[in-house]
C-alpha cells in the first residue's frame, strides 16, 4: 500500500501568509528527514510560487485564496500550489540573462530559474475552469547507484561476439519479481547499459525502486541465473502519472553476455499475469524503429501496433547503423488488451478505416461513428481544458486536451508556436475519440499542421494522437517497420505528413 501522507492548507491571496506556509512546510520537509540545505532550497521555490499567485494570479484587492497541499512519501515530498486565477504559460517567460542583469535591467526570468534550480521537478497544469497548479517536487536523500560501487565496476558491459547462434550455450534460469537485495544490481546493470541517458532516472537509485515496487508504483521482474543467482536482465509495468491505470512495460534490459537466451519472453509473461491478476485492462510498451529486434519481441509477447510516433527522441546510432541512425528516433506504439472492451467511439470521416483498422487489430471490439454535432459542445464554454508536458531531455512534448472550448484553435495554435520558439522538436496532441465535441476540431488541428498517428487505449479515454514536427527531416524509408500493419500504418502517417507533401 502506498504510505501518502497529504496535508493542506487554503490560505488568503495576501504575502503577509508566505511565513506561515514556509512554516507549514518546513515541518513536513523534516520530518523527510531532508537537510536544511534541502530544505531552504525548498523554500526559495516555493516562495517564488506564491509570490507569482499573490502578485500575478488575481486582480488587485480581489477577494480570493489558494490551496498548498503537500504529498509526503518515503520517495519525493511534493508541494501542489493551485488557485483558480489567471492561467498562466511557462513557456512565455523569457529565459533569465545575467549579461542584461548587470547591465542594471529588469531580472525577468529570475524567479523562474530559481524555481527550476531549487527542486528536482517542476511542472505547471492548466486546467481551464478548474484553475492552475505548480507542482514542486524534491526527492528524499538516497544513494545513487555510483556510490555503491568503485569506478570498476560500473564501466560499460563488454559486447560479446559471437560467430553464429550455435556459438551461445543455453543458460539455465528462473524469473521472478524484484527481490529486495537484488535492487542495487538492477541499478547497477541500468548504468552499465544506459550510461546517464535512461529518462526514468528512479532506476538508478535502489531505495527508489525498492519503495517503488512496495507502493505499487512499478512492477519490476528480473531474471535471475539457476547456476549463481547473478541477474540477467529486468523489466518492469510502470504505474505512475498517467501509466497508473495503463501501464508501459520498459525499463528493459539483459545482460550483453546473456542475451538471445529468451529473458525478456519469460519477464513479459510474468509481468502480464501479474497485470491480469490486478485487472489491468492492457499495456503498452513502445519499439525502436531504427532496427527491428525490439518490435519482434513485442510481437513475440502478442502486443499489436497502434500508433507510430515519428521523431520522438534525439537519434540513437546503433553499432553497425551509424548511417541508419542519423535523425530523430521514431517510435511505435505496441498495446496488449488483457480484458475485452466494448466501445463506443468517434472519427472524422477521412481517418474512420484506418481507426477501425487499429481497433481490429489490438483486438478491442469498437463502434465507430462519425460526430453528428460539429463543435456544439456540450457546456458551451469557452475555456479549454489544456496540459502541456514537455520532456527536456527527449525536446518533445505532450499535449493533453482534456475538454474543448470554443478557443480550442486559437489556444492549441498559441501553445506550438510557443513550444517552437523554444526549441521543442517534436509535438504529440492527444484527443479523447470517446468525446464527440473533442473529435470536431481534429480537422482543426491538422490545419495547424498536426498530422494522424494512430491510436493510443487508455482506461477511462480512448486517444487519438496527432503529431507536429517542428522543421525535422525524415526520411520514412529509414523507418524499418516489421509486422504487416506496422507497414501499413507507417503508409497512412506517412500519407497524412504534410512535410511529406
């Protein structure tokens, strides 16, 4: 059971209150048993945050307040600011210049970096009538995996060779869930493998993935040799944010000298039968598209293709593929439905085969129809419900619109030209097809140059995804796409590319 603690404060939009909630705070960061270097750290974000809802969020000697709610585990404390006054976008803020700073101008973006200096995460939800929050997150003092280890021990595993596959001597061994002694191993095999550029950056500190695993938040399976009981190789169902109710199967990898002796078959079985028993209704995992190794094993473990992300992460070159890896990695997006569904869905009348085709094809059971009503809404507000996630590391983003006003255009046009101007490369819009009013503007959104990617299921949503490339080359027929509908989807998104055109 996840041990949360939360506690909340709804206060004045007055600072005369700022002691009293740094305060408050302060009281939970110790008892994180976090230092009071961390802990002033802390401060000086959550300070920033405040002062911008007091000072920007509401109108002069308006009559409002706000809530601070603080969520304690024994992994991350995070502090949640929400109000309901004026949206406000991160991405407007000009990046801070220390060059005009001494020149005597304004700080302008100063409280910002401060902010993003101070915590470990930083991220901002819009909400529409639902106001905004800004969520600081520190995490509780654990040992990242280097300092488990001499330097020896954590350089990157040799590659064996091997001259023919009758060379490899089949290895004895046994999987079963994450045992905690065998966490810093996991860790420590993460790093050997991925070096620092694993984006869940949990798996390299063991206390992480052992509270992890006891809250529910991952469920992580190793392999593990009959002969010594040295781990071969790791997977785990991720069951945070919005994996909580769909998980993606990753944080995957064996051994070099262990590999092509079937671990990650026997991880996924184990893992699906642990999905089945909590009633998971599916999973997703994703495959690289610059080899086809990764796809034959999702295909291998019955999961089918829905969705192809084109130029989501930074390029990935591969020993031997140098020349295959020169642009931005393309992804596919792999579902296995684990409980039957019956849906009820919508589709613009240019996209409909092709969506029925991908239901078909991850074999959920959905009526399509086309939207009777063309942009009604069913409140007829004029605010959207809109979220941005944007991955730093990857330079891609998400765009979540989660209900449709009448601004819908205009606000989602806004949004990508701010997330260009910033350099984002790659942009994914996801609309619920289970809401009429929300599938309207798809034809709206392909005018500002989105584009069909497929489909992604989710429990209470069912997705449409649309992709923006933000003046990234591809070149599709670099894109190696194995299973007949793969090849068949990649024609339709390639189709659909208005850069293609």
């Amino acid at each position: 059971m996840n041990k949360k603690k939360i506690s909340t404060m709804h206060l004045p939009v007055d600072i005369s209150y700022l002691p009293a909630a740094q305060a408050f705070i302060n009281e939970l960061a110790r008892l994180a048993k976090f230092s009071q270097k961390d802990i002033t750290f802390f401060n000086v974000a959550v300070e920033e945050a405040i002062t911008n809802v007091v000072k920007h969020a509401f109108l002069p000697d308006e009559d409002a307040a706000f809530d601070i709610i603080c969520e304690l585990t024994p992994v991350e404390f995070k502090v949640i600011i929400r109000d309901k006054g004026l949206p406000f976008d991160p991405t407007q803020v000009e990046d801070f210049s220390p060059e005009q700073s001494l020149d005597g101008n304004e700080q302008v973006g100063l409280g910002f970096r401060l902010m993003k200096g101070s915590v470990d995460q930083l991220s901002f939800h819009n909400m529409g009538y639902g106001g905004k929050e800004v969520h600081l997150v520190k995490f509780v003092d654990q040992k990242h995996v280097e300092k488990y280890f001499q330097k020896s021990e954590m350089e990157a595993f040799e590659q064996p060779t091997y001259k023919s596959k009758k060379e490899r001597v089949k290895i004895p061994f046994h999987v079963l869930l994450l045992q905690q002694k065998q966490a810093i191993e996991i860790s420590q095999c993460a790093y050997r493998t991925y070096g620092y550029t694993y984006i869940m950056e949990n798996i390299y500190y063991p206390d992480r993935l052992i509270e992890m695993t006891r809250t529910g938040e991952l469920i992580s399976a190793v392999a593990v040799c009959d002969e010594n009981n040295e781990v071969m190789g790791h997977c785990a169902l991720e069951r945070f944010g919005r994996k909580k109710d769909i998980p993606e199967m990753g944080m995957a990898f064996t051994k070099p000298k262990f590999r092509g002796q079937g671990c990650m078959t026997m991880l996924n079985e184990l893992l699906t039968e642990q999905a089945k028993e909590k009633g998971i209704k599916g999973m997703f995992a994703k495959g690289v598209t610059t080899h086809p190794y990764s796809q034959k094993a999702l295909l291998r473990s019955r999961f089918k293709d829905c969705a192809i992300l084109i130029g989501l992460s930074p390029p990935k070159t591969f020993e031997g593929m140098e020349e295959q890896g020169a642009q931005r990695e393309t992804l596919i997006v792999c579902y296995f439905k684990l409980i039957d569904q019956d849906l009820k869905i919508y589709a613009t009348p240019d996209h409909k085969d092709m969506i029925e085709k991908i239901y078909q094809n991850i074999g959920i059971d959905a009526k399509v129809l086309i939207p009777e009503n063309s942009k009604t809404g069913s409140t007829g507000m004029v605010q959207s419900d809109v979220e941005v996630e944007v991955k730093d590391l990857l330079n891609f983003a998400n765009i979540y619109i989660n209900d449709c006003g009448e601004n819908i255009k205009l606000e989602i046009d806004q949004r990508v030209r701010e997330l260009c101007q910033k350099k984002i490369e790659t942009i994914n819009l996801y609309l619920d097809l289970c809401d009429e009013n929300s599938v309207s503007y798809v034809a709206d959104m392909e005018d500002l140059g989105f584009f069909f990617a497929g489909v992604f299921p989710s429990d209470q949503k069912q997705y449409l995804v649309l992709q923006y490339l933000n003046n990234v080359p591809i070149d599709y027929n670099k894109i190696v796409l194995v299973s007949d509908f793969a090849q068949e989807l990649g024609q339709y998104v390639k189709g659909c590319d208005p850069n293609q055109k």
